[in-house]
C-alpha cells in the first residue's frame, strides 16, 4: 500500500467487521471489529499502513462515523455490500438514491 493510502471499506452483513480496500477497491485482506478500531495496532494493519497518518485517520473517521449511524443505517449499509469511502451518511444516501431509480 502506498503512503497517503486512499482507502475504502466495506461492512460485512454477517459479522459487522470492517474490510479495508486500497484506492482502485482491492481488498487489503485486512478486516476489524469497529468497537475494536481504538489502534493501529488493535486492527492489526501491516507497519506500512499504520506509519502512513493519512490512512490511520481515514479509518479513525470511518469508525467514528460508522458508530454515529442508527443501527437501522448500519444493517442497510452493510447488507448493500458496497465498497464506500467517508462521508458514511452521503454513501447511504446515494445507495438509496441508486436504489429508488
């Protein structure tokens, strides 16, 4: 992954772990429980991932929006299967925008 990694992620339906993805939404075969996320080390990314600020803060953000989400929004997001970056809300809304077409 290279510094100032653009990251992407996806929620599992079935075990609500946190899949990440580089830029071009190839999975990094990494993946984290979200109330687990409080280190680079507590998700266990590779050093490279966990030097680069810019990709510790990515999933920071991502947590943090995650967990402001009614748990309704959650299980939508994540039964959309889809590969998202934060703004969380904006994502659902565009699922849904895509959806009602």
């Amino acid at each position: 992954v290279a510094a100032k990694a653009v990251l992407h992620f996806r929620v599992s339906s079935n075990t609500g772990r946190v899949f990440l993805y580089d830029a071009g939404k190839v999975p990094l075969n990494i993946n984290f429980a979200p109330d687990a996320a409080s280190s680079p080390e507590a998700i266990g990314l590779p050093s490279e991932l966990a030097a680069d600020p810019a990709a510790v803060q990515s999933i920071q953000t991502f947590v943090r929006q995650w967990q402001a989400l009614r748990a309704i929004e959650q299980k939508e997001l994540a039964e959309s299967g889809e590969v998202i970056r934060p703004p969380v809300l904006s994502a659902l809304e565009a699922i849904r925008a895509r959806r009602a077409r």
